[in-house]
C-alpha cells in the first residue's frame, strides 16, 4: 500500500502531467501570464523575434504652382528738364556792337610754307600756301582779330552752347586760324588728311587751364576736348611745325573774330559801358615772343543802341 502523497508531491505530479496551464491555480496563471507578456516585452526591445518590414516612402507631395505675383506699376515720373548747358547762353540785352579792323601801312609779306617735308600735304595744293600771320584782305582791312567785351558785362554765369566748335585738319593747315570758344563748350578736332598730325594746346600754365597733346594718323580721326578758364590758347602741330592756330576762350559769349571783310558784329548786349578789346597774333598779343598790346575802346549803350567803332592796327 502506497504511502499517502503530500500535497507537494501532488502539485509537482499535476504540473509535469498537465502542463503549466493545466491544473494551476487561477492566481498562479494570472502571474505566469505577466511574466510571460514582460519577457515577450523585453526580447523585442532587445531585437529579438523578426524584424518590422520596412515602412513605405511617402508619396511625394505634389507641386502647387503658385502664380507669378503680378507686377507693380510704378506712375510714370515726368522728364526732368535738360540741363542749362544743352541751350545756347542768353542774351541778356538788345543792344549791339560791330565795326570793322583797319590795317594802316604796307602790308608785310607772307613767306611761302614749304610742304615738301610730307609728300601727301604738298599734292593737296596746287598754288604756293602762305603763312597767315598777317592777312590784308582787298579791302584794306585786317583779317583774323579777335573782338570780345573785356569789361562790363554784368556779374552772370553763362551756360555753354550744346553745339561744338571744330578746328579742322585740312590741306595740312588749322582752319579756322582764329576763332572764339566759350569756356566749357566741346572743341571737335578733326583730321580731315590722310597723314598724322599732331595737336597740342599751349595754354598758360598760370590761368588753370589742362593742356592736351595727341596724334591722329587717319583722315577722319576726330576728338573732343574743352577749356575751363579764360585765355587765349596757342595750338600747333609736332609733326608740321608751320601748322598754328589759336583760340579765344571766354566765360560769356560776346566776341568775333573778323573775316575777309575785316567786320566784326556782337550782339544780345544789356544796357551798359563795356570795353572792347581787339586782339591779334602779331599786332595786339601780349604774350607773343614780342609782346605787343592789345586795342581797346569804350562803348556805352543804351536798351537798344546799334553802335559802330572802328579799330586799326598797323605795321611796325
């Protein structure tokens, strides 16, 4: 007869007979259950079991247009008016001067310039060309003066005209000799020959002036230069030596230079008393080799006077 089992013994029986789930306990297999349900908690996190298929890419999001943002519209701005120095200098008066340049005396005689150091300067002439220091026209007048008023104008700043004045390189001569330039206003240097020449201003180092100096090889070559102070300035060519002319630069634009008539004409002048001054490159220059002076006469006008005076410059 068997002894009878303990209760130990029966529960140890039940397990290994039954299973864990088999006769256990309602308490026991609540407690089996957590435990099983931790550990199947802590293997995952520890990479146990399969992995997760990986999850899809996202589905790109589409493109929204977006719609270009309209233009502002800006009020158009009204032109600003062109400046003072795009109109000729105004006249500040009805009043005028004119005359003519007499020339007492024989008139001295121009030597011949000898072109034939340039070949293409000497087949542009076909008669002698004379120097033009001195020009007697038939009239017994005096070409190539300079008049301008040295005093009296009115305490004015003038504009400049918008149009240049051109000193021209032709038949290897400066045409004009002479002539007058408002201070500020474009000189145009052309080359009308097909040769080099050369220009270079001489101002006075003394009246502030920027000298230039340059060649133009080609007929058609042009430049633009310009003057700030008053003087008279001297250009010549390097390249040609009996090439010179010369240029009267002004704050205002009152002179003339006399032609070959010897007249000379200024006017737009306010009521007033100016003088007159009459410069030539031999006769009335003060800065030449030989300084000589300068003519003046004093003129007074009234509103809308049209007066007349004459000058004379004779040989010596």
């Amino acid at each position: 007869m068997d002894a009878p089992k303990s209760h130990r013994d029966v529960a140890s029986h039940e397990l290994g007979t039954h299973g864990f789930h088999g006769a256990m306990p309602c308490w026991a297999r609540r407690m089996a259950g957590t435990v099983t349900l931790a550990s199947l908690l802590l293997l995952g996190g520890c990479g146990g079991g399969e992995k997760e298929p990986p999850k899809p890419a996202p589905a790109p999001t589409p493109k929204v247009e977006t719609a270009a943002p309209i233009a502002k519209t800006e009020t158009p701005v009204a032109a600003k008016p062109k400046a003072e120095a795009s109109k000729p200098a105004p006249a500040l008066g009805d009043a005028s001067v004119k005359g003519k340049v007499m020339f007492q005396g024989s008139a001295p005689k121009m030597a011949p310039i000898n072109m034939g150091a340039d070949k293409v300067c000497k087949q542009q002439h076909e008669d002698p060309v004379m120097e033009e220091t001195v020009v007697v026209n038939a009239n017994g007048t005096l070409k190539n003066v300079l008049i301008y008023i040295s005093d009296g104008l009115p305490d004015t700043e003038f504009a400049p005209p918008a149009d240049p004045v051109t000193i021209n390189q032709e038949g290897c001569q400066y045409h004009p000799h002479v002539f007058g330039i408002m201070a500020k206003q474009t000189l145009r240097i052309l080359n009308s020959d097909p040769t080099l020449h050369n220009i270079h201003s001489l101002p006075n180092a003394d009246k502030g002036n920027k000298g230039f100096n340059f060649g133009q090889p080609n007929k058609g070559d042009e430049r633009k230069e310009s003057f700030e102070f008053d003087e008279i300035v001297k250009f010549k060519c390097d390249v040609h030596g009996w090439m010179n002319a010369y240029a009267g630069v002004f704050s205002h634009p009152y002179f003339a230079v006399t032609g070959e008539d010897g007249s000379f004409e200024i006017k737009g002048l306010p009521a007033g008393k100016y003088t007159v001054s009459a410069w030539h490159e031999l006769y009335g220059n003060p800065d030449a080799k030989t300084p000589t002076e300068e003519l003046t006469q004093e003129v007074e006008l009234g509103a809308k006077d049209a007066k007349e005076i004459d000058f004379t410059f004779g040989a010596k």
